[in-house]
C-alpha cells in the first residue's frame, strides 16, 4: 500500500473510506484537515490541498518524501522490465496518460507561481516523460 508511508508522516489523518483520507497539510501548515488524500486501485495516491492547493512535491518534501513515493515501487525501472503479457488497451493507457499530464499540469502551475524549478519537481516531470514513453509500448493492437 503506497498511501501507509505517507500517512504515518501526516498528522491529523482519518479515513474517509476505502483507500481515502483527510490530514493536516504539512505544506501549508494548515491545522484543519484540509489534505485529501486518495490512493487509486493501481496504488497510485493522490494528493489535493483544499487550503492553499499546495503542490504534491511540496507536499510530499514536507515530510521528507519524494514525489516518486506517491507511486508503487513497481513502477520504477519498468522501462527495462515490461513483462510480455502485460499489455493494456488503449484506454487504460490514455487513463494513465492523463494522469501523468495531470500531474504535468499542477507542476507547472506551481512552477509558474514561484517562478522557479524544485529539483523533485524536475525529477517528476522527467519521471512523466519516462512513463508516457512507456505507456507507448504497452497497448495491444
Ligand atoms: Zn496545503
């Protein structure tokens, strides 16, 4: 479980059902439980800041995390390692496409905001360009 490292670094954290919880924003310092956190059936979570909408790598580095940890270890080094016999249809692909440019997205937009690059930041997006480059291999026809 992806979320379980994350949540024991989280102060304030309670369940809001199966694979969903609310905390303290570590980034914005918030004291309400303003801190969604959601982990998706592949083990991947996802985070939102209701507050201030704090960036998942801000988020992620206040408690002494990498972005790469919102996601299952599996993952890492998969350009090497795709089994043969998993292969996706062409929808689940473009679902995990958009996610990776979801992510891109609020990078950017907090990019944008500071006017500077965080080094997890700029890991993550290469982390996203990998991904995507992945998922172009792993359709069937
Ligand atoms: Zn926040």
């Amino acid at each position: 479980m992806t979320a379980t490292v994350l949540l024991d670094r989280l102060d304030g954290v309670r369940s809001c059902g199966p694979g969903r919880w609310r905390a303290r924003c570590p980034a914005c310092d918030s004291h309400k439980p303003v801190l969604a956190i959601t982990e998706t059936a592949d083990g991947v979570v996802l985070l939102h800041c209701f507050r201030n909408e704090c960036a998942a790598p801000d988020i992620v580095s206040a408690v002494g995390q990498d972005i790469a940890d919102l996601f299952p270890p599996r993952v890492e080094g998969v350009h090497a390692a795709v089994p043969a016999k998993r292969r996706f249809s062409a929808r689940q692909v473009l679902g995990a496409v958009n996610l990776e440019l979801l992510e891109v997205l609020v990078i950017v937009g907090a990019i944008r905001l500071r006017g500077s690059v965080m080094p997890a930041e700029y890991e993550r997006l290469k982390l996203a360009v990998a991904r995507v480059s992945v998922a172009e291999g792993a359709t069937h026809d």
